[in-house]
C-alpha cells in the first residue's frame, strides 16, 4: 500500500484475459436533461458505470441486466451495445459497454458500493474516474439516435474478439488518467474518514 491509504493493484493482465461490461444507464424523467446511473464504489473509492465480469457463457446484454440489478437494485432493458473499449496501461482489460434504460426500481448499494445515485449527464460528479466521461458522452449521442430509430440490439455471445460485431475503441489510460484516479480515490478515502 502507498502511504496506506491506496491498495495495491491487482496483477497486470493482457486485455484480453479480462473482460468487465459496463452499463450505461439513463433513466428519463421530467427533467429537460437525461440523468446517468452512477456507483460510488469501496474501492477503488470513485464514482464508475455498473457493471462486472461475466459468468461463463453469458452474453453481455445479460450481463449488464444482472450486474445493474445486483450492484443498484435497479432493473434495466438494453437499448443497445455501444462499443468495446479495450483498455490500455493501468488495468488492462476489455470493457464491452452496453447502453440500458431503467424501467424500475430504487437506487440502493450493495458491499461494493458506498453510494448509488443519478446524475444529471451534464453535472457529473468530480469523482467520476476520467475514461468514463467519453464513454458517457458517447452513450448519449447512441441514446439520440436510438430515440430517433429502433434500437439496436446484439445477442452476440460474449468473448473478447466478438468478430467485429460491436464498434472497437482503444482507451490508453496514461500517467495522467491514473494520476487522476489515485487522487479522487485519496479525497474519497479521506472524505469518507471523517
């Protein structure tokens, strides 16, 4: 542990052993502006999209459902898949990202989370870690679209090459992304010990 305060960081993986699908969930409500579904996690302590890794077999559409229900107690429909992001440098892994729609339910945490609230898209909170923002900020032009068409929706089976079914991006997370990561885990530590 660094100063005791930041945990150590699990063994560096290829991206491709490591696979979390990630939910963007937006609820709609009277609000001229969409609101994003955000858990503040235990650790690291931040602000990230619901989500987790696979049971075997399970396609990711399912696994956004279940990951949503277990870690917010909301219940989600899949409006569609946004893109894989294969991350680079710190953790590397592949996050398929699917986009949801609440449909029910109260935010709640689980053991793994601090907090679980909405957000209005256009004040997310400081500590939501750095390579959610442009996810986020692609969800909503998909949501958009979407709005405007039928949705589209995958069922491909989960792996980490998905023959190309879902859109790549490529999200080099630098010395400057972690930086920013270890310091809004240390505010959320320190904030949370008071």
């Amino acid at each position: 542990m660094l100063f005791g305060l930041v945990p150590e960081l699990p063994p560096r993986t290829a991206p491709e052993d490591s696979i979390v699908v990630q939910a963007v969930v937006f609820r709609s409500g009277p609000a001229l502006v969409p609101e994003i579904l955000l858990v503040h996690r235990t650790s690291p302590r931040a602000w990230e999209l619901p989500g987790g890794h696979p049971d075997d077999g399970e396609l990711i559409e399912l696994t956004a459902i279940r990951e949503t229900r277990e870690e917010t107690g909301i219940e989600v429909v899949v409006a569609g898949r946004l893109a894989d992001f294969h991350r680079t440098g710190f953790v590397p892994h592949v996050s398929p990202t699917v986009l949801c729609e609440a449909i029910d339910g109260i935010p709640i945490g689980n053991h793994e989370s601090v907090d679980v609230r909405y957000f209005p898209v256009d004040r997310l909170p400081w500590g939501l870690l750095p390579w959610y923002r442009p996810v986020i900020a692609e969800a909503l032009l998909l949501r958009h679209a979407n709005r405007r068409t039928a949705p589209v929706r995958s069922s491909a089976p989960l792996s980490a090459g998905d023959g190309g079914l879902a859109s790549r991006r490529h999200q080099a997370l630098g010395l400057g992304e972690v930086a920013m990561a270890g310091l809004i885990h240390l505010v959320g530590i320190v904030g949370a010990q008071r």
